[in-house]
C-alpha cells in the first residue's frame, strides 16, 4: 500500500483517517493523488507535495481553487 500513491491516499482518508507520514513521500510524487490527499485529509496547503503540483496546470488550478481556496502566484493562478 505505501508503495502506491493511490492506495496510500485511500488508506490514510479510509482506515486511519488521519495524515500518514510514512507514505507521504510516495503520495507527494503524484500531482492528482497529492492534490487529493492534501484536499481530503490534510485538508489545507501541503507544501511539501506544491513542486509537484505546480507542474501540472490541472492540478495546479484545482489545488489553488480547492485547497488555498484563493490566488497561487506560484501555481500561476493569480486569478479564480
């Protein structure tokens, strides 16, 4: 399950339910599953995911519109 960005989003959100650290590098390489996890379980900005994120223009839009819930100058959204 830690070897799979996925399945280590899905367990931290359905069994622990909580953050899950040991999994977290592996869940940080993904942009969606990063954006989701930082979304559903983090439940605000997750810095540590954001250089992956910001490569991504999809994602980037959704977490700046999701998470941030505002502009992110960095994701280059300056506008929602």
């Amino acid at each position: 399950i830690a070897k799979s960005p996925i399945w280590a989003y899905w367990y931290a959100r359905r069994v622990i339910k909580d953050r899950w650290p040991e999994a977290e590098k592996i869940i940080a390489k993904d942009p969606e599953w990063a954006y989701m996890y930082a979304r559903d379980v983090i439940k605000g900005p997750w810095p540590e995911a954001e250089e992956v994120i910001v490569r991504y223009p999809e994602w980037a839009y959704r977490y700046a519109c999701d998470v941030i819930k505002g502009p992110w100058p960095e994701g280059g959204v300056n506008e929602l």
